[in-house]
C-alpha cells in the first residue's frame, strides 16, 4: 500500500523544486526534473469516481504507484481499467476523488496537454505512428511535440537530442530499421517504435494498455524485458489480460473489478485470492 506520511515527514517545509504544481506544468523539462516525489508515491488515485449516465465505470477507486515501480493491472472486461488511464491522463474527468502526479501536479485540473507535458507517457493499444515517415522521422516528431509536423522535421536536432533518439532506437531495436517507412514495420515493431515515441520524451510514468496483444511470443518476451529494464528509471503501470506476461514481469499486482480494487499482492497471491478467483471464474 501507500508510502503514506508519516508524522515526521509531515513536518517537514513543504518545499518544491519546481514551485507550485501549477508553475510547473508546460516547461515539460524542468517539470520532469523537479516533480514532487518526496514521500515515494509517484501516482495517488483515492475515492475516485466516474460515472456514465449512471453506470459506475470506476467506484471509490483508491490505488498507488511508488516511484520507479513496475505495476500490472489485470481485471474482467469492463472492470474500468482503460477508464482509470483514462482518468490519469485527463481525457475523463472524475466525478470526485483525488488524483495527483507526484505530490503536487493535481491532474483533475490540468488538461491532457498538460499532463502529456509534466511527464505521463500513455501508449493505446492500436498503434499510432506516422506510417509515410521513417522509423527516425517519427521518433523525431514525437521528440518535438509541441511543433507542426513539417516545422519540426526542418528543425535542427541538438547532440543530446540526436543522442536520446540513438539510444531509444537501441533500446526498441530499431537501430537498423531507422530510415525505413514505419507502414513497413511488423505490428510488434510498430508497437516497439510507439513505446519509442513515448521514451524520447523522457516520461517518469508510463501508462500501457495491453502492451502485447497481437504480437509473437518472441516479440511478447522482448516487451517483458523491455519493461522490466525501464522500470526503476521510470515508474509503469501495465494493463494486461495475458497472465503469463504479467507473471515475466509484475511484482505487484492489482486487481480491478466493478471499478474498484478487489485484491493487490503479487501475481501468486492475488491468483489464490478467493474472490478474484470467483471473479474470473464467473466471467
Ligand atoms: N465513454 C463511455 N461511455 C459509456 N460507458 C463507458 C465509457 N467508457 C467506458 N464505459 C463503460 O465503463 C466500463 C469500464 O470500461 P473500461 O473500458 O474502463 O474497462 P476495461 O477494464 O478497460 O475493459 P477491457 O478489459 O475490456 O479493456 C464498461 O462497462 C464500459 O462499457
Ligand atoms: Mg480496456
């Protein structure tokens, strides 16, 4: 559960390097750097309520991510996973409940842009890329996010700009695929390049929504390996209904059911529990 303050902590100033959340949010970098993460926790979700017309999609949800974290989340159908990314990265308001970025960043008050911008990464499940462009053109483009598509292609990389893009082609493996058309790619590789797209921006928490649906047990063991060497340098919180992928990489999983969290533990734990048991069961 949640690194929660305590007494001592409490007392001390409340300093922020970045100055108040709000000061913080839009220079993307200097947020980054200064988020507020003194008490471990990088993602505070308590009581948080959604609801379309009438229908409860998250109910009383309380969960947290520590920093540097690797969580899955697992769940039926319809038990509101998507919704609660949906919640984090602004595109649904709650009806009520708490949601901060590290301890300062309330991201019920900032716009999708500007949770983007503070440092949440979040890759949907159908892939995205710009298929015309290159493998380089697009993590290019995403690196520069805040331009035109044809102002950033013109504008001129800076070394440690060109130094992030080599070595994220590294890490996804791209290397030798940097100039060809990503609409050539597999749809393992498209996903590889997307979760690319998201690490050229340097996001401290990344939200991915079944990451491995649709790929090759190979293409599927590489993701597991890619997201067990993220983890610690930034936080993840994984959707995913593949149990043996949860198994390769999650020591922490949470259980959601009817919007709300029903069990937490590790995957062994949580797949002994009697009530997930009966929820799946009875799915
Ligand atoms: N915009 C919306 N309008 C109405 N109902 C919605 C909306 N978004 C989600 N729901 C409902 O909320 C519930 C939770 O949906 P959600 O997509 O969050 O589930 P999930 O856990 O991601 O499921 P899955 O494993 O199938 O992806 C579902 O019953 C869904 O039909
Ligand atoms: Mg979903």
């Amino acid at each position: 559960m949640r690194a929660t303050p305590t007494p001592d902590l409490m007392l001390e100033p409340a300093f922020d390097a970045a100055g108040s959340g709000r000061d913080a949010i839009g220079a993307s970098s200097l947020a980054n750097k200064g988020l507020n993460t003194r008490h471990g926790t990088i993602l505070t979700l308590e009581e948080i309520n959604v609801s379309f017309d009438g229908f409860k999609a998250l109910s009383n949800l309380t969960l947290y991510i520590g920093v540097g974290e690797l969580r899955c989340i697992i769940g039926p159908n319809g038990a509101g996973k998507t919704t609660m990314m949906d919640v984090i990265t602004g595109k649904t308001r709650p009806d009520n409940g708490v949601a901060y970025f590290g301890e300062t960043l309330d991201l019920t008050q900032m716009s999708e842009v500007a949770i983007a911008q503070s440092g949440i990464g979040r890759k949907f499940q159908k892939p995205t890329v710009f298929e015309a462009l290159s493998v380089f053109e697009n993590l290019e483009l995403a690196q520069k996010t805040n331009k035109s598509v044809w102002a950033s292609l013109r504008a001129k990389l800076s070394g440690e700009q060109q130094d992030r893009i080599d070595e994220v082609l590294q890490t996804i493996k791209l290397d030798n695929s940097r100039q060809r058309p990503a609409g050539l790619l597999s749809h393992g590789q498209k996903q590889f390049l997307e979760i690319g797209m998201l690490l050229v921006q340097d996001p401290q928490l990344l939200l991915l929504d079944e990451p491995v649906a649709g790929m090759t047990d190979a293409e599927t063991e590489f993701t597991a390996e890619l997201f067990k060497s993220l983890a610690r340098k930034h936080s993840l919180m994984v959707v995913e209904h593949d149990m043996g992928f949860v198994g390769s990489i999650a020591d922490h999983v949470t259980v959601l059911h009817q919007g709300s969290v029903l069990a937490e533990g590790s995957l062994e734990q949580v797949q002994n529990d009697e009530r997930v048991i009966e929820v799946y069961l009875g799915r």
